[in-house]
C-alpha cells in the first residue's frame, strides 16, 4: 500500500467546501502566497485550473511550475492530491 500523507488523508476525508489552497497536500506556504497572489486563494479554484486541464497531471504540473514557481516535487504532490479528491467525490 503506497504511503498517504497526514496532510492528503486531511484533504480526501471531506468535500473540498472553501479550504484555502494551503490545504492542499504538496502546497508550501511560499506557494500558496504565490497562488494567492495570482488569484488562486482557495482550493476549488486551483480545482478548476486542474479541471480545465482535463485532469492531466503532466499539464497542470508543468503550468503550475512554470507559471508559479513551484517545485517538481510540489507539482506532483499537489496534482496528485487534486486527482485523487476528483476520484473521491466527482
């Protein structure tokens, strides 16, 4: 069984509701300051961003980190927390 973080078994355990987009697992607080700034202050609005995507990893990991500077370990953890919760409750 692959590992699940504290922080993403926080996330999938209940609908998203208006969760800032710190709260979502592999977002630093450095990033989500950049999120915030650019307009991406809540959870479900970096949803859309990944749904507009069609919910490809690879895209939204390479927008994320060309457009906001995350890491690569930060884009991957965050669009699989974000894919993860569309299987949960989409």
């Amino acid at each position: 069984m692959a590992y699940v973080s504290p922080r993403l078994r926080a996330f999938l355990s209940e609908p998203m509701g208006d969760k800032d987009v710190a709260c979502i697992d592999g977002i630093s607080q450095a990033l989500a300051n950049t999120l915030v700034a650019k307009g991406f202050s809540k959870a479900y609005i970096l949803l859309g961003q990944f749904l507009l995507m069609h919910k490809n990893e690879a895209a939204f990991q390479n927008w994320i980190i060309y457009c906001c500077g995350a890491t690569e370990c930060e884009a991957k953890r965050s669009s699989k927390c974000l894919k993860e919760w569309c299987t949960c409750f989409l």
